[in-house]
C-alpha cells in the first residue's frame, strides 16, 4: 500500500524567512497531493493540493511542487508570519471507488518573532 | 461554504457508557468520513460512506459504529470503551463524484476521554 514520508518533523524560522516541507511517496499511482494545516484544537484545514499533471502551483505566499519521476512533492512558504505556526500535514491519493487519502506524520512549523 | 460541523465538541464517558457523536455538512457532498487522531500523529481512517452505504471500515473494533441516516449525517455510536480510545475523533467530506480526485473537507472534530 502507499506510504507517505514527510521531513522535518520540526521547523523553527524566523518571522518573514522561507519554511520547506518535503515528503516522499512510494506509490506510483498516487496522482493527488493535498496539504493541510492543523492548528491546536482545531481539524486539519485543506491550504493548497497538486495533481499529478502539474509540476507547480501557488496560491499567494503558499506553493507546491511535485517530482512525480522521483516521487517526492514539497510546500514551500514563503514571507511567513506568526500565524503560519501549525502542524503541516502532506497527503496522498489515487482514484478509487472511494476518496481514501494517506497522510504524512506531520511538520510542527514554529514562527519565531 | 465548506463547513463541516461535528457535537459535541469535548465529551467525556466511562467505559460502560453509551454515547454518540454527530457530524452534519450542508454542501451536498455524498461521501463521508471518521477518522480518529492521536497526540502528535496524523489522523487515522476508521470508516468511509459514500452514497450512505458503508464501503470501508478500516477493521475497527465493534465498539464503535457509524451510522448515515442520510446525505448530510453521520454519526459515531460509542459503546464500552478503553481509555486508549481517548483521541480527537474527526469527521470528513468530499462530493465524491464517482472516482475522481476530491478533497476532503475536515470539521472541528470531538475531543473524547474515556475514563
């Protein structure tokens, strides 16, 4: 079945510097990328998703990019500000019968002021 | 609106306790989701409607059963449980158009202690 890595498992930047989030996928069928950002108490919330036909796509300060040769897809936040502190959480998902999604263990991004 | 609404928001039961939780969306999305997340780890899938007939329970101990009364509802009935079932419990929606690639759309979810 899929698996989905995802690196670092902590990230501590400055206020207004650039936050990297990777993670890998091991099946090749996987053709939908979803992020979410969960804040404390509350449910993941859906920022930016990639399909397997794009290669990038931004939305304001918030981008992705997706290596399907090498199976690995990134968000990159750019200008980031107290309020991007959150656990990040990368997926995958294929076509099926049903929306079945598998999630990475999550990035707990910290903004130091 | 994408909204996904789930009650109570905090419940806390002992183990030969019966309770339920709820989750209600309003966007006329016909698949719907439980999962259950635990402290510093992503959310786990526990069961899948689509169309309000169950098609994945992700071997989930007979202790919790999901219910769909219709398209909008779902719930999660809980039935003498263990304290390791502590977790947020979350509700999920997609329009599940057949197939295709949709996003999920998570609510708040119901933070349950089991004591």
């Amino acid at each position: 079945g899929e698996n989905v890595e995802q690196h670092p498992s902590t990230l501590s930047v400055q206020e207004g510097d650039s936050a990297v989030i990777k993670c890998t996928y091991s099946d090749s069928a996987s053709n939908y990328f979803p992020w979410y950002k969960q804040e404390l108490g509350k449910g993941p919330q859906l920022i930016i998703d990639i399909r397997s036909n794009v290669g990038e796509k931004k939305d304001q300060r918030i981008a992705v990019t997706l290596n399907k040769t090498a199976k690995h897809f990134s968000l990159h936040i750019t200008e980031t500000q107290p309020e991007d502190s959150a656990v990040y959480f990368c997926a995958a998902s294929w076509d099926s019968s049903a929306s079945k999604i598998i999630f990475g263990s999550g990035t707990r991004l910290s903004i130091r002021p | 609106d994408t909204e996904v609404t789930q009650t109570p928001k905090h419940l806390v039961m002992g183990m030969t306790n019966k309770k339920s939780l709820k989750c209600e969306q309003h966007m006329g999305h016909r698949a719907m989701y439980w999962y259950k997340q635990k402290a510093k780890k992503p959310p786990e899938l526990m069961f899948v409607y689509s169309y309000e007939k169950l098609s994945i329970n992700e071997s989930v101990p007979s202790r919790f059963s999901p219910e769909c009364p219709n398209s909008s509802l779902l719930n999660l009935h809980l039935h003498a449980l263990q304290p390791e079932d502590s977790a947020l419990y979350l509700c999920a929606s997609s329009p599940y158009s057949g197939g295709s690639l949709e996003t999920q759309y998570f609510g708040p979810g119901t933070r349950l202690l089991v004591l």
